[in-house]
C-alpha cells in the first residue's frame, strides 16, 4: 500500500480541527445557559476531551507539515 499524500493528511486534519473547533464554540455557549451542575459538568468533560483530541490532532498535522516541507525542498 502507498503512503498517503502528505497534503491531503494535512488538509483532513484542518478540516477536522476546523470541525473541532465549532463544536467546542457550541459547548462554550450550551455551558453560558446551563443551569444544572450535573449538565455543566458533562459539558466541561467533552470540551477537555475535545481539546485533548485537538492538541493530539495537532502534533499528528505538525509531522504532516513536515513531510510537505521536505517534499517541496526535494524539488
């Protein structure tokens, strides 16, 4: 099997951060109008745990980042 294309990785990976982001917008907002803790407190735990798959996200697309740099250089 060949290796991915470096440039589409790293697109999917914005795209997916992108994604990523909207929905920790929508938990931010959800968590301002919740009134209950036992629903502030699900709230808090998925935008930790979407922030921890963006930082994971983040450093798998900074090696895709790389891959591109270096395929450029070897032009």
């Amino acid at each position: 099997m060949p290796d991915p294309d470096p440039l589409r990785e790293y697109m999917r990976i914005v795209r997916t951060l992108n994604l990523y982001k909207l929905q920790l917008l929508a938990i931010e907002s959800k968590l301002r109008k919740s009134s209950t803790a036992a629903r502030k407190q699900l709230l808090e735990q998925r935008h930790e745990d979407i922030a921890a798959e963006m930082e994971a996200l983040k450093a798998e697309g900074d090696g895709w980042l790389c891959k591109l740099r270096r395929a450029s250089t070897a032009l």
